[in-house]
C-alpha cells in the first residue's frame, strides 16, 4: 500500500469543513490517497488518532482521511464531494479523536449536507 498527501482534496476539504463543519481544526486533518488497497467496496476512510495515543504523544487530535484511488478517481466530481463530506460527517464537533457512526453519516445526511454546501457556496460566488 502506497500513499500520498492529497493537496486538491485537502484544499477540497479545507472548504467544504469552513462551510459546513466549523468544529473541525483545519491544520489537524490531512487528506492522502491511497494505491494498491485490497478492499473491494470502500472508496474512502477515516483514521483517527485516539486518546490512549494521543497522551503518549502529548498531541491533540488528529485525522487522516485517506481515499483510495482506484475507485475515488473514477467518480464524477458531485461524488466525489458528497464522498468528501461523508469522511468529514466522521469527525465529532468536540474534535477529540473519536467517531461518529453511520446511524449518522447516511446517504441521506450526506444528501442533506451537499445541497446546504452547494447552496452557500454557490451564495458566496
């Protein structure tokens, strides 16, 4: 498995988390893509550092949101950001190093989240 910081997804990101998910520290979440995976159906994920590691390293929070490129790259650009959404939906407001799960981050919450982004940008151009 090889990996690579991913700067147009993290400038991606960057905006879509100033829009909708304020809570989130910017310079804590990293976007890398990924080659070589063996997973069949996962086009992306989020990893977390967690309390027990983030006392040994006495270090806040951190996220890596990694997307894999053999399926991310194939998508349309709409599900791609719906994709970056759904990883960012993971990340809880108190930004502490656990997760929400998917009884929250559903397809239909990602729907709701992408039309409010589309909207405000959209306001803002």
């Amino acid at each position: 498995m090889k990996y690579e910081f991913a700067k147009d997804i993290q400038v991606q990101a960057e905006e879509i988390s100033r829009i909708l998910f304020p809570h989130v520290d910017l310079a804590n979440v990293k976007c890398f893509k990924s080659y070589g995976s063996s997973s069949r159906r996962t086009i992306a994920r989020c990893h977390a550092l967690g309390k027990l590691m983030q006392s040994a390293l006495l270090r806040k929070a951190f996220y890596a949101l990694e997307f894999l490129s053999e399926r991310f790259d194939k998508l349309d650009e709409e599900e791609k950001t719906k994709v970056i959404i759904h990883e960012l939906m993971h990340i809880p407001k108190c930004f502490g190093g656990g997760f929400k799960h998917h009884n929250f981050v559903t397809e239909k919450n990602v729907k709701k989240y992408y039309q409010e982004y589309q909207m405000k940008r959209d306001r803002k151009l």
